[in-house]
C-alpha cells in the first residue's frame, strides 16, 4: 500500500456469487437452441393450416431470443462502487470546485411549487461549502406562483440550512423530514425539541402561504410589492408566449448573503427562459441548456447536478460521493457523468405498478457500468460542465488541467446578469444556427433526451458511473395510477429508456404472443410440441427457470412474491401499450407523419385516487385506446380460455389435453394476469373502474377477433 495521497477515492468490486446466475444462462441457452431446432423441423409444409401463424411465432421467439442475449452480455460483469469520502476532505476540503444544481419545473398544476421548494430546499442543504453550490430553478411554466414558492424557500432556508447542519438532520427535505420524525425522540435534547417545533411551524406557515396563493390563482398586491421580480409578470399574459424572466434572489457572491447564523448561504436563482409561438422550444432540453448558459455567466461550477422538481435529496453527502470519482487522480480525468438511481418514496408494499425498477437499477445498470458506464436517466445525475458543452475526451483533460476553472467565476453586478446577459443567453433566438441541441449541450429530437444526450458522451470518448449508495441519494414521487405509469413508459420507450434501446419494438413479438396462439387455440391450431413429445422439455425448461430465476431475484433485492407478479403483469401491459404507442408513433415521427410532444407525468393525485392506491387497488377510471388494446387482449384471452377448457373436458381421448396443454396454460396465464381488468371491467363500481366506452369497445373487438378464428 502507498501514502494515503497515493490512495484511490473509489473502490471498484465485482460481484459476487454469479455462479448460479451463470448455470441458469447457459442451460436457458441450451433450452432456447432447441426450441429453435424444434421450430425449423418441425415447420407446416406449404398450404397446411397455421404455416404463417407458426413462422410468426417462430419469428417472435427469435427476436426475444436476440434480447435475451443482449440482456444476458449486460449482466455478466456487473460492478458495484463504494467511495473514500474520507480522503476526498483530507486532500480536497479547501479547493472543491463549485456545483451547480439544476431543478426543472414546467407546470404548477401537476408539479405543485411546495413541492418543487421541498427538493430546492434539499439540494441547498448539501453537506458542502454553500459558497461553492448554486442552484437554478427553471419554470418553463413562467408561473408567478412558483417564484413566490421560490421567493419564500429563499427566506426559509436562512433557519433551514443551519438547523440541518446543526442537528446532521437527514433527510434534508422539510416535507420528508418533518412527515417522518415527531420532536419526543429529541426530549433528552430540549434545545433540539424546541428548535425542531419552532422550524416546523415556521415551515407549515410558509407552506399553507404557498397553497393559499394556489387556491386563490394569483399573488395579493401586498404580496407583489415585497419584491420587484414580480413586475416581471406585468408583461405576462400567456405562459407560451413572454420574454425570458431572470431573477437572482440570494446572490452567493454577496457577503451579506448568510443564514441567521452568519454563515454563507447558496446562491439561489429563478430562470423562465423566453417563449414565442414561432420558435421549438425542446421542453426539458431546452431548459437544461438555457440553464447551462446562464450558470456560465454566474457560477460557472465544473460540476453540474440536475435533478426532477419532485426529486428531493435524501442523503446530503451524495455531492461528496460524486466527487470521488471526479477528483479520482488515476481514474477521474476521464468520467464525464455520475449517475444515481431513479427511486421513489411513495411505492407501496408490493409495488401495484411496478415502479421501483430494482431489479433494473441493482443489476442491469451496475451491468452497464461494468461495460463503459450507464446512459444517463435524466434525473439524478452529475455532470463534468464540459463533456455537457460539446468537448471530446482525450490527453488534454487529465485532472490538472479539467480543474483549470476551479477559481475562476464571473463576477459582475446581479442587475447587469439579470437584466442583460442572462436573458440574451436564455432568449428564443440565443440557438439560431448553433450547435446547441446538436453538438453542445443537451441533445434536442427526441422527448427522451437524456438518453439520446449520454450516448452522444459516450461516443465523444468519456466515461460514466452508476453509483447506488446504501443510503439512496434521490427519493421522487411515482405515477400512482395505471394511466400515468403507461404514459411514463410510453416517452420513456420513445428512445427506449428501459435500456438496450431494444425495449420499445419488443412490442411487436409480444402482441403477437398474446394474441395470436389464443385465436390459434379457438381455431384448432396446435403451435407448441404435444405433452407426449420429449420437445415439451426445453419449453417447460426455459419457462420455470426463467420465472425461477426471476422470482428469486427479485426478492433478493427486496420484492415480495405478490410484488413480483405485478411486476410481470406490468410487463405485458408495457409492451402492448406503451411501448407500443411509443415505438408507432417514433416511426410516425422519423417519417414525417407526426411531432414530437412530452407528456408531463401528473405528481398529484385526489383523494379517492390516493386511497385505491394505498389499497393496492388498480385505478382505471379515464377513457384511453391504451386501455382498450389491454381490455380486448384480456377479453380475447378469457374467451379463448373458456373455449380451450370446454373443449378439453368434450374431449374424451384427451387429444386435446396432448396437443393444446401449453396453448391452454397461456390462454390462463394471460387471464390471471389480467384479473385486475376484469374487475376494472365489471366488477369494480366506484369512479376508478373501466369507462363504459372501453368496455364495449374491447367486447365487440373481442368478439369479433372470436368470431374471425371461429368461421
């Protein structure tokens, strides 16, 4: 071992235990070679009934096939990080280098401003020099009532910041906090027990202030004349359309800027890039970039951590964390992106829409990150400034040099950025005939940008990171019905985010899986060996080892076994919906067909909506074509259930039993997973069942694909 100077920041190990993993790959890859055999000798001959429906199928299996394998080259080497954050303080504490922190809004209807100030107020906390952090908070909703949230929180954090330092208080969002702690646990402490009373009172007041605004829908006249930003607002009578609005409400380079302790605070800034109706805005990577530029101006910090409006911090060392491996001096020169894993804190025990992804986030990204690093997710994630601004990896960026800008920051009056610089670089006609959006800064084309934007890194030569800490870094808030969780999925599968950007066109072979041996089944068709013939092993292999497999796994990283099955049911009903929906209209796009939007994920709910949630119950209760293609595959799948069965227990020889068995176990697979559908369909009575609309539309498009098989 040499000198704790020669000691690296970061530990790199690999994981343990892939033995079993390994034995269950291989003997799936003997199963899955057979199965293959078995299609191609065991082929109709030309003009026999079910020759297209068997190639089909045939063809579907090949393509889940060539996706296991992509999946199966992910995880063979996974890696999992651990940092020195020891050693980062005893070599770096007096030089880090400044962080910007962006925070992205677009609505404060759906993204309500308390909630937004709660993972501002988060970041603010960092266990950091508050000199050397910055965060920039985008409204591209242009709402008054979010800089007033913003306006208060600034207010706020002079008690809020030096409470959390004081006390090492975690989390460090108040609403967390607060809904997670009580002040007994503090009564042998009685300055702890009184300050914690009087910081959430402070905070409740300032809270219900916001949400009165909210409910009135605008700001009082004594409100307005307590700060000047809001003369902003007197120019703004359409939120698509209004000039950029700049406001720096606690300028960090200010010495008077401290909390009520005399400590330095953050700099603190309000940024609603300009809009007009002639020009494309880029949504969420618009409002990255202009933040880029105008962070450039004012902080101008090396590091650049974004992070969703409803993605609060829980663990204020995690820029610690990150920076061990920026600062590594083997290794750190060449990172261009550490990134934290997506998690949610409102997931219910088991997990009703499959939103945790951990299975995702503890194997296939740590995966990734044994084989050049992970994409990035969009949220979550630090970013070395200049990997962002378009600059290729090579020799001139070791650390001596990548630390150039340590000290440097541009210094000039807060009215001049505001009412000048600032608002040209964040102006409508600031990209014209630029490489923005192209070559610099975050990639435009695709609602799901991020992904697009860290595989352009990657091909630039850097490196990137996926670091999962014991304590998760970000907590955000999950779609809480069905509705909301396929639309997510949907501008997610745009580019493919579920990885290996395979994820979206599975839809096509898994439509066909569903649909097709169902009306086969009704039509007589056998597609799969008889239960007399020895080809009936690999199929009975490759399926129990692959749900054994599953199901273990998944409850390793903390799932249960109801939680698994929801897991499964959400992945049929991702791949024929919005996977679907994303992959058609991506090729609409391409072809000119269609535009680009983005759908803004709601992160309210109403009460009855919370309350079926919390139950477990699956909330349907809006009309949807997503919801009518899984009514009718259902509908089809119990018809063609029942007409199997009737048919096996009319069959005395048992001829059917032999020929249909596993057509018949998927037909009631298909049906038991889609029991929550039926109740939604008819039996659930309150306003979250299935509208009456998509009911009898999935019925006649059901019977009629019945029909069709029948005659």
């Amino acid at each position: 071992m040499g000198s704790d100077d020669q000691l690296p920041l970061f530990e790199t190990k690999a994981a343990k235990g892939r033995i079993l993993f390994r034995l269950y790959a291989v003997s799936t890859f003997v199963g899955i070679c057979l199965i293959s055999v078995y299609r191609l000798t065991h082929l109709p001959e030309e003009g026999e009934v079910g020759r297209w429906a068997w190639i089909g199928l045939f063809l579907s299996e090949l393509w889940h096939i060539l996706y296991w394998f992509v999946i199966m080259s992910v995880r063979w080497n996974p890696v999992y990080r651990s940092t020195f954050k020891d050693r980062l303080t005893q070599r770096y504490e007096k030089v880090l280098p400044r962080i910007d922190i962006f925070v992205c809004t677009a609505n404060p209807i759906i993204e309500p401003p308390t909630m937004v100030i709660n993972t501002v107020l988060s970041v603010m906390a960092y266990d950091y020099p508050p000199e050397k952090l910055s965060v920039y908070l985008s409204d591209d909703g242009g709402s008054c009532l979010t800089f007033y949230a913003l306006l208060e929180a600034g207010q706020f954090s002079k008690l809020w910041l030096p409470f959390c330092k004081k006390f090492q208080v975690e989390p460090r969002c108040p609403e967390a906090y607060f809904s997670c702690t009580t002040p007994e646990p503090h009564y042998d402490d009685p300055l702890m027990a009184e300050e914690w009373s009087t910081i959430k009172k402070l905070y409740e007041d300032m809270k219900n202030r916001i949400e009165s605004a909210m409910k009135l829908g605008q700001i009082s006249e004594e409100v307005r004349k307590q700060d000047k930003g809001f003369e902003e607002w007197d120019l703004v009578s359409d939120p698509r359309n209004h000039q950029a609005i700049v406001q720096i409400l606690i300028d960090g380079r200010d010495g008077k800027a401290v909390d009520v302790e005399g400590q330095p605070l953050p700099t603190l800034l309000y940024l609603s890039r300009e809009k007009g109706p002639k020009y494309q805005h880029n949504f969420k990577a618009g409002a990255m970039n202009a933040l880029i530029r105008v962070s450039s101006r004012i902080s101008n910090g090396e590091i650049i951590l974004n992070v969703d409006c409803d993605m609060y911090s829980n663990n204020s060392e995690s820029v610690r964390d990150a920076l061990c491996f920026f600062m590594d001096e083997e290794a750190g020169h060449e990172i261009a992106f550490v990134q934290f894993p997506q998690c949610f804190s409102n997931i219910t025990k088991n997990d009703l829409y499959a939103n945790s992804l951990n299975v995702c986030m503890e194997v296939e990204l740590a995966g990734f990150d044994g084989n050049g690093g992970p994409s990035y997710i969009g949220t979550g994630c630090f970013h070395r400034r200049e990997s962002l601004c378009g600059k290729k990896y090579g020799e001139q960026c070791k650390k001596e040099e990548t630390m150039r800008n340590n000290n440097e920051r541009i210094e000039e009056n807060a009215s001049l950025l505001e009412e000048a610089t600032c608002k040209v670089l964040s102006s409508c006609s600031y990209e014209d005939y630029s490489q923005w959006g192209k070559e610099m800064g975050v990639m435009y084309g695709c609602p799901v940008e991020d992904t697009l934007t860290g595989l352009r890194v990657h091909c630039r030569g850097w490196r990137s990171i996926y670091f999962n800490p014991e304590r998760k870094a970000f907590l955000g808030v999950a779609p809480t019905t069905l509705l909301q969780s396929l639309i997510q999925q949907k501008r997610w599968s745009e580019i493919s985010y579920c990885l290996f950007l395979l994820a979206a066109p599975n839809c096509l072979p898994t439509l066909y899986y569903v649909s097709i041996p169902s009306i086969c089944l009704l039509k007589g068709i056998p597609l799969f060996p008889k239960i007399s013939s020895l080809w009936i092993l690999p199929f009975a292999h490759v399926i129990s080892s692959s749900c054994a497999y599953s199901l273990g796994e998944f409850i390793w990283f903390g799932g249960t076994l109801l939680g698994w099955w929801n897991d499964q049911r959400m992945w049929v009903f991702k791949r024929t919906t919005s996977h679907f929906f994303g992959f058609s209209e991506t090729i609409l796009k391409q072809l000119g067909f269609a535009r680009y939007s983005f759908a803004i994920t709601s992160k309210v709910a109403d009460e009855e909506e919370s309350k079926r949630f919390e139950k477990e119950s699956m909330e349907f209760g809006a009309s949807s074509p997503m919801f009518t293609i899984l009514a009718t595959l259902a509908l089809l799948n119990l018809f063609a259930f029942v007409g199997g069965i009737r048919k096996m227990i009319m069959d005395a020889e048992a001829r059917v039993l032999d020929s249909f068995l596993l057509q018949i176990l998927l037909c009631g697979i298909l049906v038991f997973i889609n029991l929550p559908v039926y109740k939604g369909l008819f039996f659930q009575k309150d306003t979250g069942r299935v509208p009456n609309s998509v009911t009898y539309q999935s019925l006649a498009l059901a019977s009629l694909a019945c029909s069709v098989a029948l005659y």
